[in-house]
C-alpha cells in the first residue's frame, strides 16, 4: 500500500505539471514557469551562420584559441540581451572556416536579424578627451586627431573599467529617450574621479567599436554614477548595454548567412506529432488488452502513468522539445512496453507451472529483470554516444533526440520496477486468479489456492 500511495501522489504531482494553464512551481528556491521550451523547428526564430572577419586576415591559431570565448561571449549576450528561450549557439566548421551557428527560437518580433546585428559589435567602449571639439553622434572617432589629449593614441578608459553590474537603462533626465548608466570599479573609480576633476570644461567623448556614443562637456568630478545619453530607443540602450557588461569580443564576426524558420511549419509539425503518438499509443494498447487481457490493462494504465511522468519530467528539466525530440519520445513509449511485455511473459510461465499468482508475479519478475536491465542499459549508452557526437558535431538535431530518449528510457525503468509490478500485486487478494481468460491462458492452467495447499501436502 505505501508503493500504491506513492504512485498515487507522484501521478498527482505529475498531473500539476502537466496541466497547461498551470502557475508554475515557485518553492524552496526552486522558480520554473513549467512552460513547454520548443526548439527552433517548432516555433520558429531565426538560423545565422557567423564567421571571422575575412577582412581582419586573422591567423588560424589565433582563430583557434579565440574561438571557444567569443562562442561564450555570444552565448552571454543573447541570453543577457535576447530573452530568447534555449538558444542554440556552437562552434561549427564550414567547408574549412571556423564559424559559430546561432539558432534562437521565438525571435519573430519586430527586425530580428537587427537585433541579432546589435550584439555582434566587438563591444570596445572607450573614454576620450577631445579637449574643446564637440564631435557628432554617429561619427567615426579618429584617435590621431587627438594626440596631445590622448598621449599615444590610448584613451582615457575603455570597457574594462566598468563595473558590470552598474550598467544599466534608465530613462533620459529629459523624459524623451533612454539613457546608459555605468560606473567605474576598482582603482578606475579614483582614476575616473581625478581625470574628470582635472579636465572639467573639457570634452570627454565616449566610443562604441570607435563610433561615438557621446561627446559632452565635464561639469563636474564624477566619483560615482555617470551615464551615456546618446538619443537612445529602449531596445538600442538594452542591447548596448548587454553588449557592454559581457566585455569585448576577441574576433570581429559578420553574418554569412541569415534567416528565419516560420512558426506554421512547427504548429503543423507538432499536430502531426501528436496524431502520431495517439495512433501508436492506442495500437500498442490494443495490441496489450487483446493480448494479455487483464495484466495488458495495468499495462496501459502503467503505460499513461509513463507518459504523464516522461512529459513532467521534460517540463521540470526544461528540455527544448524539437521534433526529433518528440520522435525520441516516441520510441521511448515503445521500450516501455517492451519491459511489461517480458514480465507478463515471465508471469504466465510462472502460473503455467503451477505456481500461485503472488509467487508468480514476484518470481516473473527477478527473472525478467536481468533482460530488461540489459536492454535498458544498452539505450541508454547508445543514448550518450548520439549526445556527445551531436554535442561536438553540430548535429543538434540528434542531442534533442538522444535527450529525450534517454531521460524516457529512465522513466520506462521506473514504471517497470514500481508502477507496473505494484499493479500486479494488485491482482493477488481479489480472486481474479481463477479465471485464466483474464490472463489469456487456456482453462485450469492456473493454480488456485486449494490446489496449491493440496500439493504441498503431498
């Protein structure tokens, strides 16, 4: 009864999970939506192909070693910038040139490849003193003009100087725009302090990738917060933003190709997925209720159990769905089925041998265990096999797959090891052991109680 009492209370718990329109799970720390995550296929969003400036004539050792931290520069910005959900970002080769793919679904709004644009800026911001010179917004900052402020064509203070945390978007002090405020950290605070106290009447001129941001007069000595007001939109300032707390890129990247994947291909992916699972669900089922009569309807009922905790299981874990990962679910229904047949099987050699139905149930199954044990286990390798080789190949299409299959070949275990053989025991106390049909066995093949007692006292 403790099992059946657990099996009852997980299913519960999974049924929440499950249910659409839920409010998420907000306890002890633990903060999910329990939304369903869809890959790129299914909800559509946009494929770019980005590759080192050709124009940089960058060497390929230099390409090599920069290359893992630009993909995790990228990656840092999109989900810092983007808000897009899981997106995919790797190292991938293209007939012999090193480039990064960056998948991210849901980014259909408004301009995406724009937005995308925005966050590929090398991210170099830069202090200037330009003395007297006021210089326009939007202009190309040259340094060689501005010698004797800037000894040896340094600037003042770049990027490294900010403090990431206190770069932010605040409205503009006039009410029309956006605004970037920033502060220094570490010994650039006290540097900044006295750079600004001693030049104040003086220009200082901000750059972006040596574009100016701002270039305005110094009232004051600015030991703490200063900001950027450069006639930003609240989209520009976020993405300049994002662009400034992850540092500057190692490698100027430009976009090879770009383009978007549409939603109504993956709505009907997903319709036709759904159909898909219905029809094998209902034909194994069949197959089982035909076959195994009785012990086939705990199997289905086992079989429903399985799927709700696969599904809550995904939606806990916050797996991207893709359709191949749909389709790993899929077969991984199949391998749940395959461990209840061998038990059922097992079973019925037991009653046919004469054993009880409690004996038979318990000794079926240690004899099932070894081959459902195997099986599984052998799934699950060839599982992490598929991960790593689409992991480190740029084959994302096979990570989803092997994803869900793998996590749905943990849960057939468990159904096999607790949901289905609680099941049975079920059966023991009711009497139903006496009727062989319900277990598809000829008539008198089964032994009853009384003739087991009589056995054993001869």
């Amino acid at each position: 009864m403790t099992l059946l009492l657990f099996i009852v209370l997980l299913a519960a718990g999974a049924a929440y999970v499950d249910w659409p329109n839920n409010p998420g799970l907000h306890v002890l720390g633990f903060d999910t939506p329990l939304q369903v995550k869809q890959g790129l296929d299914l909800q559509g969003g946009v494929r770019v192909l980005l590759i080192p400036d050709p124009n940089k004539h960058y060497d390929s050792q230099t390409v090599q070693n920069d290359m893992p931290a630009v993909v995790n520069n990228i990656a840092q910005r999109v989900n810092g910038g983007l808000g897009v959900n899981e997106p995919d970002i790797r190292q991938i080769t293209t007939n012999g040139t090193p480039g990064i793919s960056v998948e991210l679904p849901g980014l259909t709004s408004g301009d995406p490849f724009a937005a995308v644009n925005s966050l590929l800026k090398t991210g170099t911001l830069e202090f200037w003193s330009t003395g007297s010179q006021a210089l326009p917004v939007g202009s190309t900052f040259d340094p060689t003009q501005f010698t004797q402020y800037n000894p040896g064509n340094k600037p003042q203070f770049t990027g490294k100087d900010l403090d990431p945390s206190q770069v932010y978007v605040s409205q503009s002090q006039t009410g029309t725009g956006y605004q970037i405020n920033f502060e220094m950290k570490g010994d650039a605070i006290t540097k900044f302090g006295q750079f600004t106290q001693a030049n104040v009447g003086q220009y200082l001129t901000i750059t972006l990738d040596r574009v100016v941001l701002q270039s305005a007069v110094i009232q004051s000595a600015i030991t703490g917060l200063g900001d950027i007001q450069g006639n930003f939109t609240l989209d520009d300032a976020q993405h300049t933003v994002t662009v400034l707390k992850y540092g500057a890129l190692p490698l100027v990247l430009v976009p090879v190709s770009e383009e978007t994947v549409g939603a109504t291909l993956g709505q009907d992916s997903i319709i036709k997925s759904e159909i898909a699972a219905a029809i094998g669900v209902g034909i194994v089922i069949l197959f089982m209720l035909l076959y195994y009569r009785l012990p086939g309807l705990l199997a289905a009922a086992a079989l429903m159990l399985y799927a709700g905790f696969t599904f809550a299981l995904f939606k806990l874990l916050g797996v991207t769905l893709t359709l191949a990962g749909i389709a790993g679910f899929i077969l991984s229904i199949g391998m749940a089925v395959d461990a209840n047949i061998l038990i059922f099987e097992r079973v019925k050699e037991e009653l046919r041998a004469g054993r009880l139905l409690a004996s038979a149930i318990d000794i079926g199954w240690k004899r099932a265990w070894p081959s459902i044990r195997d099986s599984n286990c052998s799934t699950l390798i060839t599982c992490a096999v598929l991960y790593y080789f689409g992991s480190n190949f740029g084959a994302t299409i096979i990570v989803g797959f092997a994803t869900t299959l793998f996590l749905g070949v943990l849960v057939s275990m468990f159904t096999a090891i607790v949901v289905t053989r609680t099941f049975l025991n079920l059966l023991v106390p009711t009497g139903v052991v006496s009727h062989s049909a319900l277990f598809g066995l000829p008539a008198g093949s089964i032994a009853t109680a009384s003739f087991g007692r009589r056995n054993g006292t001869v």
